[in-house]
C-alpha cells in the first residue's frame, strides 16, 4: 500500500481509494470477500503515513453494504474516518437509511459506487454527505452495444448510410476529439 501511494503520489494523481475486498481474487472462489477489519485498518494507516501531499486524498473504500451489512460496514466506516482518511467510498449502496447510518457515524464525505432509484435525489444526497454519485457503468456498457450493433449490421451486409442517423454528427465529433483544440495548437506550435 505504501508504495502504490509513493508511486500514485509521484505520477501526480489527486486522489486514490483503499479497498477492503480480497484483491486479486482467490482461485475457484465463487465470490467477492472482504479482508479483517485489522488487515483494513493497516492498509488505511499505511496509505496515510505514506502520503507526502496533503493535498492528496486517501479515501478509504468499503464493500461492506454489498458483501456484509450495515453493522459491519459502520465498523468499517467508524476505523477508517480514525485512521485519516479523508472519505468513505461505499460500494453497494442502495438504501437511504444506509447512507443516514454511514454519514451519522463517519461524518466524512462519501462517494458512492452504482445508482439506485432511492438514491437518485441529487439533493437529498448532497445533504447525507455524498460527494460523489457513480451512476454505474451504464455509458460503456452503450458504447459496447453500440459498437456491437454497427459492427453486426455492416458483417450482415448493411450500408453506412443506412448508419446515417446512429453514427455521432460532425458537430459532435468536433466537440468529442477536441478539434478546436488541435487546430490550435498547430498554429501555435507547428509554424
């Protein structure tokens, strides 16, 4: 942990997440499993002592609500906000009296892994703490049907123009690639 600090440090990123599940997974395991609290906390106190920059942010990540409850996950949240971290990431939320627990108990901001139809109020979890909201995977998993689809229509013997109205605009494409951008900088730099 302390050298994946060191090194995340020195590529200059701003901030880096802690976990507490059982990484790489064991062979022939059927599932996701958490490490001890104990092995936790050290991961925690580790990240933190290693930290040069305080202006880099540790956060520590629990599984907990998925993989083991809410006593447990507030056990979680309670050792990591002692260790200094500086939030709590928590995977598997789904419930609004989750997060009242998480954010009564740790008083830390919090970031949330996937979205639910109870925690989409934008408001309610500004309010609770949360700072961040990860609404899932739902862009790549899109694009990935997107490419499929293009891809099986043209193997099948489709036409581009029958892509016409499911391909990105011009427009788009300029604003995507950053056109404007590159242009510019060939004149500036390319003389």
């Amino acid at each position: 942990v302390m050298r994946t600090v060191e090194e995340l440090e020195t590529a200059g990123v701003a901030g880096l997440t802690i976990e507490d599940t059982v990484l790489p997974k064991a062979f022939g395991s059927k599932g996701e499993e958490m490490i001890s609290i104990p092995e936790f906390v050290g991961k925690l106190k580790a990240a933190v002592a290693a930290r040069q920059d305080p202006a880099l942010t540790v956060i520590g990540r629990t599984n907990g609500l998925k993989l083991a409850g809410i006593r447990k996950t507030l056990e979680r949240g309670r050792a990591a906000r002692d260790r200094g971290v500086d939030g709590i990431f928590l995977g598997g939320g789904s419930k609004r009296a989750e997060i009242e627990a998480v954010h009564k108990v740790c008083r830390l901001p919090l970031i949330l892994g996937g979205a639910t139809p109870e925690l989409s109020d934008k408001q309610w979890l500004a309010e609770h703490g949360v700072r961040f909201a990860l609404q899932g995977h739902q862009p790549l998993y899109a694009a990935v049907k997107a490419v499929y689809d293009t891809l099986k229509h043209l193997r099948d013997g489709g036409s581009t123009a029958a892509l016409k109205d499911k391909v990105a605009s011009e427009e788009l494409l300029d604003v995507a690639l950053r056109q404007k951008d590159y242009k510019r900088w060939q004149g500036e730099y390319l003389k």
